[in-house]
C-alpha cells in the first residue's frame, strides 16, 4: 500500500468523440455499470492507498465537483484545480505546483485500468528517471496479406499478419524535477515534455502495464466499458 502518494486525474477533456453523450454528460462521468469513470479510477487508486488526488477540471467543471465533492464518500481526499482555457495534458500541472512536492500519478480522465499502482510507484522509484510513463501493447488484426520480395521476387507471403504497437497508455509517474520542464499556464501536452526532456538528454521511463486497460475514447470503446464493468471493477463498489 502507498502511502502520501499523490494523483493528478485529467478530469477537463470535451470529449468530442463521445458525442452526442458528452453534449449533456462531462466525459469522465459518463455512467459505466453502477458507477461512473472518475469514480473507478478514484476506487482503482485508493485500492492501492492513494488517497490525495487532484481533479484538473475546465469543461462542465461545475457538474464534476458537485458529483465528487470533496471525496470522503469514497474515503478520499479531492482537490480541484480549475483552468481558464485549455492547458493540454501536462499543462494543468503548472497550476497545482506547489502541491506536489513528492512522486505523484497524473491520468487521464478517459482511462480504465486495472493497473497496481503501487508496483507502478516501486519500479518508478528505482529508477534514476524523473518521468515514467505506463504503456500498453496492443495488437491489431491486419486485413492484407504482407508480402516478402527481394530483387524484384517474391519470397515469401505471410497472410494477414498482426500489427503489435507499444503505446502510450495515458498513465504517468512523475517526480518534482520533471516539473520544471512544463510552462506556466501554457498548453503543453505530454508528448511534449517526453521531446524537451529527450533533447536535454534525460531518462524517460516506462513501465509496462500487463494488467486491464482500456482508453474509452470512441463509442465503442464505451460499449466495450460497459461489458468489463462485471468482470473488472464491480467489486471496487462493495
């Protein structure tokens, strides 16, 4: 179990994707099973004894602090940061700076994971680097056959090969010192904290999530929500 381990959740997207839903509900309360996204990933947290988060709101702000409150139904603590305009994925940091003085989470507000946070948090504190960032292999069915050819021959054909990608999986680990990197009040998104800190030479981390994911960005993917409702988060409600 953690403990004084911080989380900032992402919690101000417009989720434009989503629509028609997101036209009357924010994103990150969308309801899935008896529960809502923001409060999974709340209960999914404090699992594993984060119980400090930070909720970065801008869109429907409002509707989204008078659902959570200030979190002692869930056994929480729940801060809200509230941006003027669109700061991007690493820019609402710049707003809570002097809150996060020790290792914290930041995730977007869209993610469902089954993640161990504290396993997370051991493996991003052996490491020298100041950003971890969690990621996710997918596999994708490829529709054409590929073909192998060498000087002009074929050589080989492999029907309908799997496309594997790592991607980023919208979860990260960040230390103090990464924050100096992100402007104030500025859209800074996350892929542009990874480039500046490349190009200074430093360590990004990463750290594999092997467990459930899903990035519930597109209709589907909310329908595929619904059905791992069962299976993977139910019991955070008892």
């Amino acid at each position: 179990m953690l403990k004084s381990c911080k989380a900032v959740i992402l919690a101000g997207g417009l989720g434009t994707r989503l629509h028609p839903f997101t036209q009357v509900i924010p994103k990150p309360l969308l309801p899935i099973g008896e529960s809502s996204v923001l409060e999974l990933q709340i209960l999914s947290l404090k699992r594993f004894g984060v119980t400090d988060i930070i909720i970065a709101t801008n869109h429907m702000s409002d509707y989204v602090k008078a659902f959570l409150g200030d979190g002692s139904r869930y056994q929480v603590k729940i801060t809200f940061s509230q941006e003027e305009k669109p700061l991007g994925t690493c820019g609402p940091l710049s707003l809570v700076r002097s809150l996060l003085t020790e290792p914290f989470f930041m995730l977007n507000g869209d993610i469902l994971t089954t993640l161990d946070f504290a396993a997370f948090h051991e493996a991003g504190m052996k490491t020298d680097a100041n950003l971890i960032v969690a990621t996710k292999e997918l596999i994708t069915p490829f529709q054409f056959g590929k073909i192998l050819s060498e000087n002009g021959y074929i050589t080989g054909v492999e029907e309908k090969p799997d496309l594997k990608l790592e991607i980023l999986a919208g979860i990260y680990m960040l230390k103090p010192a990464a924050l100096e990197f992100i402007p104030d009040n500025e859209y800074f998104g996350i892929d542009s904290l990874i480039k500046t800190m490349l190009a200074k030479h430093l360590k990004v981390g990463k750290h594999l999530i092997k467990e459930y994911w899903l990035d519930i960005g597109r209709i589907n993917d909310y329908e595929t929500a619904q059905n791992a409702y069962k299976q993977h988060f139910a019991e955070l409600k008892k």
